[in-house]
C-alpha cells in the first residue's frame, strides 16, 4: 500500500507504465463486450449470465506460462494441477481425471476429444500476447453451443492479424518451465489484408513425489501457426487461420507419449444492415496421438494410438423482426473420423468409428420494456449415440438502476456419451477376464440449472458481481456392476450406467477495486455444495465419489499495481479448500493450501521489457490434484526471468 501511495505522487513522465492499467478502469471493465453469453457483442454490465473476462493485458501482467494458468485469474472455476501436462478444470464441480461438462472454444474451434468429452490442455497453447480476451462463462450454455456446455464454456479469442503487427520476440527460462521462446511476426499483404506467423517451443521439468523424487512428468512441445484477415468491402470480412503443433510428455507410469496435429479454419462475415448479419464458419482437424499403455494382472503392457479427422461448418444469422424482437438462428454440422489402434490394456470397439452431429438452434430477445428483457431459445442436436437432443433456456435481464442490474435463468443441458461411456474396453476382449466395459444403453447426462444473479458498479471505483445457483443432475455416469459370472464368481465386466443424480448448489462472488489510478485490486470466493448420490435399487462401485474431487470453497486476492519508474507488481494469493477425492469407491482428500503468484515487470522501453515472475512461492511443493499416497503429484515451486521485444 505504502508503495502505492508512493507510485501515485510521482510526476507526469511517470505515468507511461500506468496507460493500460488506466485504459481498463472498473466502469471500463463493466462496458467490456462479451459475446459469449448471446453470441453477440454486449457489454459484460448486461450479460444475463456469470461471466468473467480475462483481458489479455490480465494476461500479460499475471506473468501466466500458459493457457491453463491464466485461468487461474477467473473466481468461476476451479483450476488444478494434476502434473507437469495435466490440469484438472473445472465450473461449478465434478472435477476429475475425465472432466466432461465444460465447453472449450478457440476463435470458433471446439476443442475437446470425443475419446471422453474433454480437453487435453496441453494441447492448447499460443503465444499469450496474441490472445485478445478469454470469456469465462459458468453455468449451463447448451441453449447456444449444445452438448458438454454443461457446467459453462470457456472462449478463446485471439487477436486480429491487423492488431499484431511488427515483429515480438518473447524468450526466458528458469525452474520451469526450464527454457521457452516464442516469435511472431505480422504484415500486411494489401491495405486491406493483414497476416501474422508464429512460432514458439517450451521445455518443461519434472515434478516430485512425496518423497522429493522425480515425477517423471517432464514434456516439451512446439507450435507454430499463421494468420490473416482481410475487408474486402465494408461489409464482408475474412479469416483464415491454422495451427500445427508436436508435444512429447513423459508418463508416471513410463514411457513416452507424444500428440501432434494441426487445424485450419476460415470464417466469412457480412453486414447486412444495422440491425441484421450473417457468418459462416468452417474447420479441419487432425490429431494423432500415441499413448503407452501399463499392463496390470490380466493384460501386458502396450501402445494406443488414435487418428482423429474433425470437419465442421457452422452458420449464423441475426436479425430483427419489428421493434421487439432480436433473433438470431443458426445450423450446424459436424462430422468425425476416429481410427484407434488398441493397446492390450485398453482398448476402443469399433476401431474405425464415423459419426456425425446435426444441430440447430434459435434465440429470440424480447424488450418487455426499456429496462427489461426476455431472452428465449433452444437448441436441437441429433447424435449416433442417443438421437435427438433438445436444450432450452430462458433468461430475464432486469436493469433496476443506473449501471446495476438482476439476472435470472433456467437452463437445460445435456452431456452427451462419448466413446469412453460407450466402447472402451479394458483389456480388450482377447485375454481372459475384462474388466470394464462401456454401456450399450449409456444414455446422456441432463441438468436442469436455476440461476439468479447481480452484476452493478458501486461507484465510480468499484464495481462487483454475485452469481447463484441450484443445478439437478440426472443420468450421471455410475460404474455398474455385473452379476457373478458361473466359474470364477467374479463380478466383471464392469460396466458404464447412468445410475446416479443429485444436486449442486452455490455462488461466486467477485470485486473490483481501484484505490487509486496505478493500484487496482480483485477478490473473488466461492462457495459449491454437492449432494450426488446412486439412484434406489442401482449401485456404483464408485460409490457416487468419481465425478465430486471439487474444493467446498475458494477464495483469491490478486492486487495490480505499476510502480516509480515503469516497474510493475502483481501478485495473486489463493486459497483452496480441501477436495475429496475417489479411491476405488472411498473417499480420499486433499489437504487446502494456500499459495502466492508473483510478477515483477520493468518496461524499459516501448521495445522492451524485463520481468520476473514466480508460481506456487508459499511451498516447497505441495499437491494440488491425485490419490494420496506415493505416486501423488505434487507441484513444485517455479520461478523464470523473461526477456520481450517488440518491433
């Protein structure tokens, strides 16, 4: 505080460093615009719905590493490290090793596995400067984006190629990551049309066990991609953009895996009025992934290896019908190639699967009167696994005062089967006995979501936000149990039901405060209840703990502050409540914790700039995810120097 107070005497020449921080003040924060929510530009003061925003200028002063660290600066989710490549990510619980009720988008790109309705983070990087925003939603968004936006979706927007140009080079290393370096470069190849390419490559360490050997957990990955966007009227613009990427990880239970791919998308947009647009998007991509397999008792040890083909089109448009209705509409089509090469330990029936994801949606925004709205809309999607599925949503957005304002919703949402609920095998059905089996009958996951929200500015230096919510599950995942077979007695193959329901509720609560011009501070808790339970007369060998390893309560500080002489601090202190996590139907935990991030940055120049940032600085180490025991994780304390020049 004392160097605050400082900072803010200092003179005119010194208030460069401030200009960002200055550019995002609390009421600036509140008319950022979201797109998230509605699909459609609106400021975060108006979204009927909890969201978080982190700019890319939060980005950058976090000092963050990677995608997943960033999204430790949301209240909204709960973040955990399961290793050096691993992350456990989450909104409004069910936390796990699988987790599968959260949607992920890149510019337009879902990026999740049907191998299991999730995300392998590691695969999601950038250069982090080139990122514009990340939109945070927590709540159910089946209405708009279909099924696994389940629990909330997470948006990641990148930068246009026209706001990236020059030459930024990005390279430092310490504890870890070990060493990383990154370029960029963009252009213009006509007044109109602007580019960018990239490139960038990171080395990781291992981690330690418990008793401070290595993990064996190290990776290292590179990635490059390109860029452009063009207006070639003042109606219609266009993009086209790819990535290609190649990661190698080690594996606690030995060996290698190594993942590489790559994705193209292009997207045309045209205006067609003031009050009425179209988009149509497409993209490719293509994963390969070799994993190595562990043997156990009825299996040796082998290779998995799946090939993954996406093709997607999907088209918008918006409208308005009279003076009282905004309607926006859309189709969509998504086609998958899956080839798996079995590993005796693990296996996937069929090998080659095709499947194909018709959707359309609508959504109609009804003024009932200046300050309030009615938003109404569904969605309708039609799997291989499970047909028709249906996802509606409504949502009233009441503006009772200047700059403050209720929300309220009720949401469907679905998580549809994936090919671990339906055709995974372990071993596979050559050897003698298997194991686990997925469900024939595996039916989707439903939710049916209660929310009630405020978001306001409560001066001109303060603004704050408070989300709750009731959600209730039904068809939740369960581990069913076969009768004993006549020989062995043994209840096997087990096998995936939908033999679980209950209940979650909560709230998050944020602020914002900004003491002075050069010191903003940020404070967010959250509070999840949960209540799963098996339905009368079904069992789960699991006993309803598989999907639940969430913390009760979090609680974050983060404080911004630029010092004399274009110096800046920011540091992030957080508290997570103890997790209970699954072992083989008991119940485990995770010790709390609380831990520190810290950046230290220096702007030289325009062209240049020093920092020194730190991760988990409380703790030696400490576990952050996994069943206690000898083979549990735990993070290590990590600090590095980076060097940025732009051009």
């Amino acid at each position: 505080m004392l160097l605050a107070y400082h900072a803010g005497a200092q003179t005119a020449d010194d208030t460069v460093s401030t200009e960002n921080l200055k550019k995002l003040s609390v009421e600036e924060l509140m008319d950022l615009e979201v797109t998230s929510v509605s699909k459609r530009p609106e400021r975060l003061l108006e979204a009927p719905a909890s969201v978080e925003v982190i700019t890319g200028e939060d980005i950058r002063r976090s000092g963050a590493p990677s995608i997943p660290a960033a999204l430790r600066l949301t209240n909204n989710l709960d973040v955990a490290q399961k290793n050096s490549h691993e992350w456990v990510i989450s909104a409004r619980g069910f936390s796990s090793d699988v987790g599968n009720k959260l949607l992920v988008l890149s510019d337009g790109r879902t990026v999740y596995t049907p191998l299991f309705s999730g995300v392998f983070w590691d695969r999601q990087d950038y250069i982090l400067e080139d990122i514009d925003r990340i939109e945070v939603i927590s709540g159910p968004g089946g209405a708009l984006w279909g099924a696994n936006a389940v629990n909330g979706v997470i948006n990641i927007t990148t930068k246009s190629a026209k706001d990236t140009q020059g030459l930024y080079l990005d390279a430092g290393g310490g504890m870890d990551p070990h060493g990383f370096a990154g370029v960029r470069y963009g252009g213009s190849l006509a007044p109109d049309v602007s580019y960018r390419v990239y490139g960038k490559y990171s080395d990781w360490d291992h981690n330690a066990l418990a008793d401070g050997s290595d993990a064996h957990d190290a990776w290292h990955s590179g990635q490059g991609g390109f860029r452009i966007d063009a207006q070639p009227s003042t109606r219609d613009s266009l993009t086209l953009q790819g990535d290609f990427y190649h990661n190698g990880e080690e594996i606690q239970s030995g060996g290698v895996s190594t993942v590489s791919g790559g994705n193209l998308l292009g997207r045309w947009s045209q205006t067609l009025s003031d009050t009425s647009g179209l988009s149509l998007q497409t993209y490719y991509d293509r994963t390969h992934l070799i994993l190595p397999v562990p043997g156990f008792a009825f299996a040796p040890a082998g290779t998995l290896k799946d090939d993954l083909d996406t093709y997607d089109v999907d088209f918008q448009h918006h409208f308005q019908l009279g003076s009282h209705s905004r309607i926006l509409w859309g189709l969509g089509y998504r086609y998958t190639h899956d080839v798996v090469s079995n590993a005796p330990a693990l296996a996937f029936f069929p090998t080659t699967l095709d499947q194909s994801l018709f959707s359309g949606f609508v959504q109609d925004e009804i003024p009932l009167r200046e300050d309030l709205a009615l938003t109404v809309g569904t969605k309708v999607e039609h799997n291989d696994y499970t047909g028709f599925e249906v996802e509606p949503s409504t949502r009233l957005q009441w503006n009772f005062a200047d700059r403050q304002s209720l929300w309220g919703a009720v949401s469907r949402a679905v998580r549809a089967p994936s090919r671990i609920d339906h055709d995974i095998s372990e071993p596979g059905p050559d050897y003698l006995i298997v194991i686990l089996k997925g469900g024939q009958n595996f039916r989707s996951e439903t939710l049916v979501a209660y929310e009630l929200g405020y978001r306001g500015q409560l001066g001109p230096k303060a603004g704050a936000a408070l989300s709750t919510f009731y959600n209730v599950y039904d068809d939740l995942r369960s581990t069913s149990i076969s009768p004993p077979d006549p020989i062995f007695h043994l209840p096997f193959p087990f096998f995936f039901a939908n033999n679980l329901k209950g209940a979650t509720w909560g709230f998050e609560l944020s602020g914002d405060l900004q003491p002075l011009d050069r010191w903003r501070l940020h404070a967010g808790y959250r509070l999840l209840e949960e209540n799963l339970h098996i339905k009368p007369g079904e069992v789960d060998f699991n006993n309803a703990l598989n999907e639940t390893a969430d913390p009760q309560q979090q609680i974050s500080l983060r404080s911004s502050v630029d010092l004399p002489r274009q110096v800046q601090l920011d540091t992030d202190l957080r508290w997570i409540d103890s997790r209970r996590i699954n072992n083989s139907g008991v119940a485990a935990h995770v010790p709390s914790y609380v831990d520190l991030n810290l950046r230290l940055g220096w702007n030289v120049s325009h062209a240049l700039e020093l920092s020194l940032a730190g991760e988990n600085l409380l703790h030696d180490r400490h576990a952050e995810y996994g069943v206690p025991g000898p083979q549990q994780i735990e993070i290590e304390r990590t600090v590095w120097g980076r060097l940025v020049c732009r051009f």
